[in-house]
C-alpha cells in the first residue's frame, strides 16, 4: 500500500497569548511544529504500513525551515520526505496550496491512499483537504475517527458527525483527513531521529510541479488577507466568593431572576 | 507582491517581531528586516505596526481576468437533515438577504433534498427571491459527489457572484470540493459577514490561531466569492408571511451522478435527545469536575432548570462525555440564554464556542480562571459542593 501524508509546519500555538498593553499576539520563543492534526495522519500512515506494508511518503509545501517538520514525520516511521519550496510560491491560499500540492503528489508516483490532518491550527480552514482530492479527481471523506478495514482496493472509516458517527465505505484511491480521536501519535524513536537526520530530503521547486503559474502562490490564489486583527475580548462581571451558603443564595437568586427556567 | 518596512517610521519597538507567526522579522541595526521567504503576508505585523504604520504590503494585480460583471446574485445552500430544515440555514439565509439587499442582488435558496417540496416552498417566506429545489430520491442524505457535483454545476450554469453555506459537518465537507472544481474563493467558518459596495465584494471575517487572530478575507478577482458561516453566531431570518418569489422544482432522476463513497451506517452518540446547539439553558462541565462521576451533578441541575449538558475539550478528551457535548473551537459554537460553566478554566477555544451565550455563569475555585473574564457572574468556589447545594436550592424555589 503506496501512503502519502500531507504535512504543514505551524507555529506552536499553545503559548500564544496576547499582549494586555498593546492587544497584539506575543510570539516570543514559540517555535515551528509539526501541525497537531497532521501528526495523527502520521501515525495513522505508519500504524497502516505496518499492519498491511508499503511504503509511507510525507509532502509539505512551506519555507525552507519546514524541512524540519519533514524530519519529525520520518522519524515517527515515515520511509520518504519531500518539501515543495519556492519563493514563486508564496502567499497561498488554500485553492493555491490545494494546486501546489496536489501537483508535487503526482511527482511521487502511484499512490492508493493519501492522509491528511483535519485542519491547521493556524489557518483553521480544513479545506485543503478536500481541495487536493478534488484536484486529484479523487473520492475523499472527511473527520475520520477510525480505519476499520482497509484492503488494497477501499478503505472502511467512521466519520464524525455532530450528533455521532458514520461508517463509510470509500473505493481507493481516495484522500481522508483525521481527528484527534483516531490515534496517539507515538514518540519517535531514537533510531527513527538519525534515519531522519540522514535522510536527502529532495526539494520540489515551481519547475519541477509542472503547473501553471498564474494557478500557484499569490497571483493563483482567489482569497487574499484584507487585514487581520486581535478580537476583542468580552469583559467579566462581578465575582464574588464565601460560604457555599452564600454561594449558593447568590446563584439562585440570580438565575430565578433571569427569568429563563420554564 | 511585496512588503517593505518603512525605515523612517520605523522606530525598532519589536511588535511586528512578535507578531509574525513564522518569525519572518528581525531587528537589524534597530530597524525591522522581513525575510521574504518566512513571510507569508498575513499582515498581522501591519496590525501589530498600527501605531507607527511602518510596515506595508503591495499586491500585483492578480491573474484571473474573468468578466465579473457576468456573476449576479447570491446564492445560498439550504442544508436539511432527515426532512428537516438545518438551523443554520436559517442563518445563512438572513445574512444572504441583507448582503441582496446591499448590492441589489436577488437571493437565491438551492435546497437538495427529496419530498420536502412544502418546507422548500417555505424559504421564500424566510427571504429567498428563488427557490431552487432540487428533488430526486436519491438524494435525501449527505452524499458527497452529488451533492458537490448538483452544487458545482449550477454555479457553473448561474454565476452567481456570491455562494454561502452553514459550515456543519457536511458543510465544511463538500464546500471546500465545490470551491476547488469551480475555482471560487472560499473563506471558511465565517463568523461576521459584509459586503464593501463600492467594489461589490464581499468581506468574510474568521477567527485563525485558534480564535487568537480574526481575519477578514476577501476574494477581488475570481467568481463566485464563497463562504461558510458557523452555526449559531449570526442572527436566523424572521418569517415574513407576506413575501412572494419564484419556486423552481428539479426532478433528478435516481443514480443520475455516480457516487463513490457508500454510507454503510449511521450511529448517533449524545447522552440525550437534547442538542446543545439548541437549548436555551447549557450547564456545562470541565477538568475540575475531578470525575466522570460527578458529572452527574451537572445532569441533576441541567434537569432543573430544563437545560442541556455541555462539555470542555478537556472532560471530552478524558472520555466523560461524548463528543457531541463539546463546546470550543474544535467542538460546537452555542449561544444559550445562560450558559453555567463548571470546573472550566475558560481557555480561548473553549470561550469561542460560548462567549456569545447571553449570560455566562462560571463557578471557579480557581479566582484567576480565565473564564472570570467573560462572566457576568463569577462565583469562587468549588463547583463540586456549590452544583448540587444549588439544584436543591432551586428545586426548594420552584417546588419541584
């Protein structure tokens, strides 16, 4: 089974904050990861070859330094890294990038299934999944929870829903995009890091897609960022504390008054 | 397109520095410098830059070259579920009226669905100028190639210049298809919508980083400029029983587009028949309720007050409850009349699903929760004896 993941490096957003005097994000020391959501689709690839075989190849399109996150994926037992990089592409949006990339994938040769990451952390879009099966002109399902079954010629998924699941049925080769409650990303071992440090990384630049360039970076890309801003926050009320007693009188009082109870 | 630092403006202060989500900045010789091949002209250093406005971006015209003027009306998708309207769509539909009206447009509804030619009929009391139904039996569930399929070709066939939909599940599963074959713009889970009349364009704004940037998105040369809108944040239309329009009724014939995809079975997962995205009244649960147990607390005073049990990130991921109560970022966006949060921190992707809720109780033990910040009322104290001292409280009150 030929696997490929689709990776994006991100920055860590778990130390985000906001500055309280000038409401602008502090990103002091936050350093590039591999994109949460992208490491379960990692997992997911390795766990699949290691149950059926194959081989699993990992793809980014980003910066020169997203090789790093290209070296992560292998070292979690990812076989092959390439890196899509050109400064021609910069400034894409989700329709460019879901064009880049799926142009760097059919570089790599056949593939049955491709797994991505349900969305970014920090475009939060979740579109370039779907938009690179698409583009592929391949079947894809989205939010998928668990791989029940999956063979050489379809792959058996529940995918998540607001209210539960469905368990779908999808012919290969086909795309789908992960959440959080598929797997545990396992620690890379110490034997994955130095194949990962030794790994040639071959680097896919604008010639090498074959695509056209008014479809890829900037120029390619139908949505542009107008402005971007920090939300404003809503402010508390009043806070109060004592005996539960009081606590409790506080609360009751307040809530009969709001008048919402049927 | 290019971004330059205005070296007389700038004045070395860092902001941009620390703004810049892909350390694209740096000082040099007390100036910013941007590395062009880290930046991804987000602008959040621009916004960051505001007070000495030292930072610009120029933008090339883009390729595209189509004839805009051609693209007329909005179009809404109307999603329903078993027969039943999506309330989102609702919502969808009132923001796609005012946007009609502002440009003096028409506002399309394309319902895809089977027997529900009554409840399409009903859209344009809801503001539609047009109902097109598209009928066939095939077709009353999610699927996703027909529907991306039905929906791409009518775009292709009517050009309308704006195209909406909820951003639910099934949403955010084919829009992003529709928008990648048709070569539209799609900015997703919008959260506030409007429109600049002069260029006609439509001005989608999104929270990024978690909810830790908004971004306000606009898509200038290409057709239809598209967005999904998240459920629960924008206001539903009213129903005007005296509003008049056109109802169109397409009869797709069975197995007309081929489907790859096959749904083998549908399993619902919620603790009740209550939808959190629909009750008046959430209590709702986090890390400090300690156990799974103790969710039951949170159950007796939901009881009480007739409302819904919800959820943190952090109780859903510890197996208490299932997913379906989960309300954040990556769960679902309520706005209850009252929303009582329990043992929740209030990190900013739990806030950005409840933040609008009308009234926001937080019971903390912790006083420097992040949830004070957004309460009308904060009680410090530990919500495992206040909860159900309350539900009696209020059972006493109420004579239940």
């Amino acid at each position: 089974m030929n696997i490929i993941v689709c990776i994006k490096q991100v920055p860590g957003t778990t130390q985000v904050k906001i500055n309280p005097e000038t409401g602008t994000l502090i990103r002091d020391g936050v350093e590039a990861v591999v994109n949460p959501f992208d490491e379960y689709a990692i997992e997911e690839a390795v766990r699949i070859k290691e149950r059926i075989g194959g081989t699993v190849k990992v793809i980014s399109k980003g910066p020169p330094q997203a090789e790093i996150a290209l070296r992560s994926a292998i070292a979690m037992g990812a076989d092959e890294g390439y890196l899509i990089t050109d400064r021609a592409l910069a400034g894409s949006d989700t329709w460019a990038t879901s064009y880049e990339l799926s142009h760097g994938i059919k570089k790599l040769g056949a593939f049955d299934l491709i797994i991505c990451g349900k969305q970014a952390i920090d475009g939060d879009t979740a579109q370039v999944g779907p938009g690179v099966a698409e583009m592929l002109g391949i079947p894809f399902v989205a939010w998928v929870r668990k791989v029940e079954e999956v063979s050489a010629m379809s792959i058996r998924v529940e995918r998540m829903m607001e209210e539960g699941y469905e368990v779908v049925e999808m012919p290969l080769p086909g795309l789908i995009t992960v959440v959080k409650e598929i797997n545990t990303p396992r620690v890379a071992s110490l034997k994955g890091k130095m194949r990962a440090k030794k790994l040639e990384i071959p680097q896919l630049t604008f010639a090498s897609l074959d695509a056209d360039p008014n479809r890829v970076g900037l120029k390619g890309s139908p949505t542009q960022v107008l402005r971007s801003f920090v939300p404003q926050r809503k402010t508390g009320g009043e806070k109060v504390s004592g005996t539960t007693e009081e606590l409790v009188e506080k609360l009751k009082t307040t809530i009969l008054e709001l008048g919402v109870i049927k | 397109m290019s971004i330059r630092v205005d070296l007389e403006k700038c004045i070395g202060c860092k902001l941009c520095v620390r703004a810049c989500a892909q350390n694209a900045i740096e000082i040099i010789e007390k100036k910013a410098t941007i590395d062009l091949a880290k930046c991804n002209f987000c602008g959040a250093c621009i916004e960051a830059c505001k007070k000495y406005q030292a930072i610009t971006i120029t933008k090339d015209s883009a390729a595209g070259g189509i004839d805009l003027s051609v693209y007329r009306n909005i179009a809404v998708f109307v999603e329903q579920r078993e027969g039943a309207i999506h309330g989102v769509s609702f919502e969808v539909l009132g923001e796609g009226r005012k946007l009609a009206d502002a440009l003096g447009e028409k506002l399309v509804a394309v319902v895809i669905g089977h027997a529900i030619k009554d409840k399409a009929e009903e859209l344009i009391k809801y503001g539609a100028d047009r109902v097109v139904f598209m009928d066939g039996p095939d077709l009353s569930s999610f699927r996703d190639d027909t529907y991306a399929t039905l929906v791409a070709d009518y775009i292709n066939a009517e050009k309308p210049t704006i195209f909406l939909a909820g951003a639910t599940a099934v949403g955010r599963s084919f829009i992003p298809k529709v928008a990648a074959r048709v070569y539209g713009g799609l900015t997703a889970d919008c959260t506030k919508l409007e429109v600049d009349k002069e260029k006609r364009l439509l001005l989608g704004t999104r929270p990024a980083f978690g909810g830790n940037l908004m971004a306000t998105i606009i898509c200038p040369h290409h057709r239809p400029q598209m967005a999904t809108v998240r459920h629960k944040v924008m206001k539903p239309a009213q129903r005007d029983a005296g509003r008049a329009g056109e109802f169109v009724h397409q009869l797709i014939e069975a197995g007309k587009i081929s489907e790859r995809t096959k749904i083998i079975k549908v399993v619902k997962e919620a603790e009740s028949t209550v939808n959190i995205t629909e009750a008046d009244i959430i209590v709702s649960g986090g890390r400090g309720m300690q156990k799974p147990e103790n969710f039951q607390m949170l159950r007796d005073l939901a009881q009480v007050m007739g409302g819904a049990v919800g959820a943190s990130r952090a109780a859903v991921d510890s197996g208490w409850v299932p997913y379906s109560h989960q309300v954040g970022q990556t769960g679902k966006t309520v706005c209850p009349k009252v929303y009582v949060a329990c043992g929740i921190s209030g990190s900013v992707q739990h806030q950005a699903g409840m933040s609008s809720s009308d009234y926001i109780i937080a019971i903390n033990n912790n006083p420097d929760a992040d949830i004070f910040q957004i309460a009308n009322l904060g009680i410090v104290g530990s919500a495992l004896e206040v909860v159900p001292a309350l539900t009696q409280a209020l059972k006493a009150a109420l004579g239940r």
